[in-house]
C-alpha cells in the first residue's frame, strides 16, 4: 500500500469517531438454489449474524468498544445434508462494494462442509458447495439472492447477558 494511502487510512480513522452504530455490522440472507452433481435441485438458506456492537471495559477499565461472535447458519436445507451446520465466522461483507470471494468451513453433527461465494453483484452471489462426511463427497453449485439485515447494537440488558455468557446470547 503506497505510504500517502496509510497517512490518510490514519488521519481518516482519529477524525472519523467510532460509534456503537458505525460498528455493528449488518446481517445476510441467502435465499440459494443449488444443484447437485445430477442436476438436481434444492434449496438452501443461509443467515449471517451477530457483530453487534457493544461498550465494555478494556484491560485497564476504560470503556471501548466490541463486537459480538459473528456466525453462519444453514436456516433451511433441501439437500438434507446441510441442516443445522454453522460456523463462527463471517461469509460475506459489504456486498456490492467489490469483496470478490469468500469462504467458509461449516460444519454440524452430518460432516463438514466448505462454502464458496463469489459475488455476482450487490444482490447475487455465486455459491459452491462441497459437502463431506466419512468417505462420502458431493458438490454443489447455484445462486443465492443476498438480502440486508440492518442490526443494531447490543442493549445494556444485552451486553449485561453476553458479557456474562459471550457463547449462549443469540445474536439475531
């Protein structure tokens, strides 16, 4: 990165104030259809959430600024397959602003399995699949419509919640 661009990356981030809103990160649907290595089709949903914002003592007491676990979860699986996988990691972010390929590793009680998008436009991606469990391997491959969750930051009840139990607070 040429040195004028950090100069301004840091000018811009002590003039710029970070806000519980600026920092929250919005959600995604992903409304899929996939088909398999015989040309069959299924249905697959996908919802991306978490990334809320919230205030809490840093190392020394002082407020700053977190976010909670982002995670993926297949909401909906006509492969049967898929269900009830998920990841603590995002897929995607800021669709629409050249964030070209992203993958993932899902996984649940069925096997694992490596998620692909590729962004198609703001509203579309490209998506492949490759499910595994044992010695059983199957690809998939569609399109999924990309719909925008606004989120907004955690509530003191929320923040009071997740800091005591960061992995049991549902972030929806």
């Amino acid at each position: 990165m040429p040195l004028l661009a950090l100069a301004l990356r840091a000018a811009i981030a002590t003039v710029v104030p970070r806000t519980l809103e600026s920092e929250t990160k919005e959600g995604y649907e992903l409304a899929c259809t996939i088909a398999d290595d015989t040309w069959n089709r299924h249905r697959l949903d996908l919802l991306q959430s978490g990334g809320r914002a919230f205030v809490a003592p840093d190392g020394v007491g002082k407020p700053a600024i977190y976010r909670t676990r982002i995670e993926l979860r297949v909401t909906k699986d006509g492969t049967g397959k898929l269900a009830g996988m998920s990841a603590s990691e995002k897929l995607i972010e800021n669709p629409g602003y050249g964030y070209g390929t992203s993958f993932v590793e899902i996984g649940g009680n069925k096997g694992r399995a490596i998620i692909k998008v590729s962004e198609v436009s703001a509203k579309q991606f490209a998506i492949s699949i490759v499910y595994a469990s044992g010695l059983e391997s199957t690809p998939f491959a569609g399109f999924c419509d990309v719909k925008v969750i606004p989120q907004s930051p955690l509530t003191e009840v929320e923040t009071a919640e997740y800091l005591r139990n960061p992995y049991g607070l549902p972030n929806r």
